[in-house]
C-alpha cells in the first residue's frame, strides 16, 4: 500500500491529511492562525507560522497513524493564492506575506493600469487588476518599504515558501504563478514585459511546473524536524481552487464547483482560455499549462459568518445552524451584502463596506445569522451569473468548504441557484487535490482524471433545490443586486470614513 500527504496553507489554518492510495483519508491535523491587519485594509500573514504549522501537523499525522516517513511516496501542496512572500538572500521572509484579502495597494492599482493601458490589461493580463495579488503588492513593497525591497532576491507564494523550506528549492506551478498578474498566460512563462514595464529581475521569480511534477525530495534537515524521509517526492502542487476541484473529483469541463471558504468562488474549466470582456472574473491555469478555469470570486464568503458569529459570540456551529433553520427563506425581509473587505466579482472594488438592509422591529439575531448565509450565497449566484453569460453551464454543482458541512446553508444553496448540489465525502477537498497530485507525480496513476476517479468518493445523497424556495429567493436576489446598483458609493463612503477613524 503506498501512502501520500497533502498539506493545505490557508488563511486561517494550515491542514494536513494523510491518505492510502485509493484516497481513503487516515489521518489528519489542522492547525489554526490568525492573520494581522496592523492597518485597516491590511491582511498579513509571518510565514515561519506557516512553517512551525507544517511540521506540527506532519508530526502529527505520522504519529497518528504510526506510519514511518519512509512509507510516505509523496506530499502535495494546496494554498491560499495571489500572495507575496518576498524572501532575502539568506533565503529568510524580508517581511511579513501579504495576502490575497490584503487591500492597501489601491495606488499601485492604478499604476499598473496607467502603465499598460486598458487594452494592455486585456491582452496581458487578461484579468482583471485587484489588490491583494503578488504583482500589486510586490510595487506596494517598492514604493512604500524600500528598504525591505531593497533586501529582495527571490519572491513566491504561500505554498511555495513550505515547499521551498520542504526541499531547499524554489518552486512554483502554472495555477498559482498564472494568478500573480505577472505572468505570460499565453506563452506559460513569467512576462518579461510586464516584468521590464516595472523593473522587477527576471531571476527573483521561481520556475514553474505542472501541479503533479516532481520537484525535489525532502531534504535532510526539514527531514530531521517533520519525520518525513529524504526519499519522500514532493510536487509542485496548485491554488487553493485548482486542487479544491481535483479534491471534489472535477478533473474535467463537466463538473462546476461552488465553495464557501474564508473566501468564496464559483468555478469552471476550460480546455481554452476564455476572456470575459468584463475582466470582472478570474480567468487562471488548471492542474497544468493545458487545462483553464474561470472563476468569480468573492472576498467574504465564510468570513462573514466568522466575523457574525465573533459578534454575537456564539461558539457554536450547530446551535447557530439550528437558529437559522427555524428562520423563514428571505429572512424576513432583511438582506446582508456581504463587503466587509471590499469585493472582487463582479464589482472590483476594494474600498466598499458591508451592510445590513431592511431590518425591522421583527428582525431577530437569527434572523441576521440566516440574512449573513443568505447574503454571501447571493453574491456567489452573481458569480454563476456571469459564468452562464460565458456559456459555461452545469446540471449540477460540487459543493465544498464550510458552506458544504451545515445542511441549512446547503440548501440555501441550492434553493438559491436553482440546482442541486451534490458533495464529496473527504471534508478537506484541496488537501485531497494535493494529495491526488502526490499520487500522479509518484507514477501511482498515469493521470489527473484516473487518479481523480480512483480517490475522489461522494455522499449517497443530494441536495435538491425546493421550487417554490427559488421563486421567492429571486425577489430577495433581485433587491440584493438593486441595493449595490443604487447605493454602492454610499457604501464606498462608509468604508473609506471607517478606515480614517480606524486609523
């Protein structure tokens, strides 16, 4: 029986799990963190954290199951995308990462665009310019740290910087490298030009592989301190989205998947890229440099749950899902727009607030609770929305994340949507993607697509939409979009005043 590992940097934890070959999950740890956001707008993250997570949860994975390193074939990376981690020459972080849900760089913003130019950004780029991605934070660094930029010999994302710290090498995959906004989506290559447009060296950026490459093995030093073995291979691995699909079982471009992370995203692939003339999804490489996938994206999608039930201090997931059951669909007439860090599909625009509309003396914490799952489930159907205007479409969705463990926002979902939803067993989807890559680069499965089949199980059941539920949800959905159309500077002006006293 052979055995593979795969390890998932996300936003709040980092998660480890250790499966057989035929994907049957043995064990697994997860350790959670906290990001700092010393200013308003500010999200960051200090890797060695990522690090100290990594071979605590290895460790912990081993000992659980009492397997040696030297039976683990392989190890798998999934990870938060877009981020920097800029690294010296000492091959230490010269500051700390800044993050995707990171939104300081607004001046940056402009200067891309300023420099490329509207059709530049279609042709080069062919997404859409938001902060939080490598390249606007990486000139954020420049401009406002230049000591700290001026320490700079190497840059990388979060995964990258464990895998580097993992094999003594630097190294990077086309989906997560293809979502910097410093890469050649057409020519599979770091952009020399957009690199020379802002004077940024070739040689700080890593090379790039398929998600299931072999890249190195584990060295002797990061052997000694996770238990892992020199000859465990270690793959490139993917985004946090790629490897969610492949950990969902959607290797192809006829499985669509929805998920409800810290943040949220409605995802297709593609066998061609497609350009929205809107820029306003993402538009990234799948698990290699032939495979797509399109995506809308939002910032606050479980994190405006964890942020609501920070409020009203309720510790407890089932006790707060059982509230929301009782709660008629439309909440009463209550709507929350989820913006509490700004907004990436459809409306670009870091600098927007939250809010809650329509309450009322019948309005209940409850109430609020359902008008928060509700709200961030709307703003993931403009998502789909705009991918059907693409001609992308699915008889059915792949739910994942936290939105897939709570039955009531299940069909939330799919009464919202108007589709059914079905889910995988494996609960840690884009640890099973690192895990299927792992498995490929081993040589235990000739492809992306047999591996998915061999290690990828779901749930007997589905998640029907109800009829009538859907009718009523495309009145409360209508009004949710009509409230951004009419108020969406009002709620510009909010947030900006807010980060003044903030600040």
């Amino acid at each position: 029986m052979a055995y593979y590992m795969g390890v998932d940097v996300g936003t709040s934890s980092l998660k480890t799990i250790l499966t057989d070959e035929k994907g049957v999950v043995l064990a697994g740890c997860a350790k959670n963190y906290q990001f700092s956001s010393p200013c308003s707008g500010y999200a960051e993250q200090d890797p060695e954290e990522w690090w100290s997570a990594a071979v605590e949860t290895i460790r912990a994975v081993l000992g659980e199951t009492h397997l040696s390193g030297e039976q683990i074939e392989g190890i798998g990376f999934s990870g938060q995308m877009h981020g920097l981690v800029p690294l010296g020459a000492d091959g230490k972080p010269v500051r700390r990462a800044i993050l995707h849900c990171d939104a300081r760089s607004t001046k940056q913003l402009a200067e891309i665009t300023r420099t490329l130019g509207t059709q530049g950004v279609r042709d080069e780029l062919m997404n859409p310019v938001f902060t939080g991605f490598l390249l606007p934070s990486l000139l954020w660094v420049r401009d406002e740290e230049p000591e700290n930029y001026a320490k700079i010999e190497k840059v990388c994302l979060p995964k990258d910087y464990i895998k580097f710290r993992l094999t003594g090498e630097l190294t990077s995959d086309y989906s997560d490298a293809g979502a910097t906004l410093a890469f050649d989506l057409k020519n599979s290559c770091w952009n020399k030009r957009i690199l020379k447009a802002f004077d940024l060296p070739e040689e700080w950026f890593p090379p790039c592989y398929d998600s299931y490459a072999a890249v190195g093995t584990v060295s002797t030093a990061a052997a000694g301190q996770t238990g892992l073995s020199t000859r465990t291979k270690v793959v490139a691995g993917g985004g946090d989205q790629v490897m969610q699909r492949l950990g969902n079982g959607a290797d192809d471009d006829t499985a669509a998947t929805v998920n409800i992370g810290t943040s949220g995203q409605v995802c297709f692939q593609s066998a061609a890229p497609l350009l929205n003339p809107a820029l306003n999804t993402n538009m990234f490489y799948g698990f290699d440099k032939n495979t797509w996938i399109l995506y809308g994206a939002i910032m606050n999608a479980g994190l405006s749950l964890s942020w609501w039930r920070s409020i009203i201090r309720n510790k407890s997931y089932d006790a707060l899902n059982a509230s929301v059951e009782k709660i008629p669909v439309g909440s009463r007439g209550l709507v929350f727009l989820p913006y509490l860090n700004g907004e990436r599909t459809p409306h670009l625009n870091p600098n927007i607030s939250g809010a809650f509309i329509g309450a009322n003396l019948d309005t209940t914490r409850a109430c609020m609770s359902r008008a928060v799952m509700e709200g961030v489930t709307y703003a993931l159907y403009q998502c789909l929305e705009i991918c059907r205007s693409l001609d992308l479409n699915a008889d059915v969705l792949i739910s994942s994340g936290g939105g897939s463990r709570s039955r009531v926002w299940r069909q939330i979902q799919a009464d919202v949507f108007g589709i059914p939803l079905k889910v995988a067993q494996s609960e840690e989807q884009a640890c099973l993607g690192a895990c299927i890559c792992a498995a490929v680069g081993c040589g235990q499965y000739a492809s992306v697509g047999q591996a998915c089949r061999a290690m990828v199980r779901y749930h007997d059941w589905m998640v029907e939409p109800i009829a009538e539920n859907h009718e009523r949800y495309q009145e409360s959905y209508q009004l949710f979009k009509e409230i951004y159309a009419s108020s969406g500077g009002v709620l510009e002006k909010a947030a900006l005043m807010g980060r003044r006293y903030i600040e």
